[in-house]
C-alpha cells in the first residue's frame, strides 16, 4: 500500500512538473515573440538609410568640389557602410521590385569602388566623372523601383 501511494504521489508530482514546464516554456515564447514585435517597429525603414546615403552622397559631392580626399573617401566609406546594413538588417519595402542585394550590386557597388580609387590618388577628373554616375546610376535604381520622383541632384 505505502509502494502504491508513494508511486502516486510521485505521477502527480511529475505530472505538476510537466504542466509547469509547459507553461513556462509557453510564457517564455510569448516573451520572445512580444520582444520581436517591438524590434521590427523600432527597425528603420527602408527610407530613413536612403536618406542618410543622401545625405553623404551630398556630402560626397561638396568633399569633391573643395578637393578634400580625406573627406571624400569618408563618405564614400559611410555610403558603403550604409549600404551593408541594409543587407544585414534585410531592410527592404513593397517599392523595391528586388532584395536591395541586388540593386548594390547593380548601381552601387562598381562606382563607389571607382570613387574610392579615384580618391586615394587624388584623381580629381576621375572623381567628378564617376560622382555624376553615382548620381545617376541613384536615379536609375530610383526609377527601376517606380520611385523616379526621388530624382538626386
């Protein structure tokens, strides 16, 4: 008798265990998803990196003028940089027609490495050049996405 009630008594302590494991793993996935709810609102969107890639592309273009390499090359550095986490964070928005991936590949990448060149000799032809077709290879992508009202200058 005392063998069949200490087993009973251990089934419903394990059972309680068991219920409260369940629980508690269920508690915590619910934690999990709420915390992944409020990253995705706080993630910035797709618009907020375009802007700062504006903002050095502007930058880029003063950095040109005046014939300040250091400066020119940081911006370059900070497009690229810019630009990477996009692609890290998979930044993306229903506009663009393809992964941001892609279109790095196709209107950014070649150029930026050309300026980045271009800079490190002080080539200031090659610089002016390659900034208009930075700008508009911006507007190519810009236009490709249906967004041609983005029109950078």
């Amino acid at each position: 008798m005392k063998a069949f009630l200490i087993c009973g008594i251990c089934c419903a302590i394990f059972m309680t265990n068991s219920c409260n494991q369940q629980s508690a793993t269920d508690n915590k996935q619910a934690e999990i998803d709420s915390l992944k709810n409020i990253t995705s609102k706080l993630k910035p969107g797709l618009g907020e990196f375009m802007l700062q890639i504006k903002y050095h592309h502007d930058s880029l273009g003063k950095a040109i003028a005046i014939k300040d390499y250091e400066r020119t090359a940081y911006e370059i550095d900070e497009i690229k940089e810019t630009a990477e986490r996009i692609e890290q964070l998979n930044i993306t928005n229903d506009k663009l027609q393809k992964p941001f991936a892609i279109f790095y590949e196709k209107y950014l990448q070649s150029p930026l490495q050309t300026l980045a060149d271009a800079a490190s000799k002080k080539d200031d032809a090659a610089l002016k050049t390659n900034f208009i077709s930075l700008t508009n290879n911006c507007n190519s992508c810009h236009h490709e996405n249906n967004m041609a009202f983005m029109k950078i200058q």
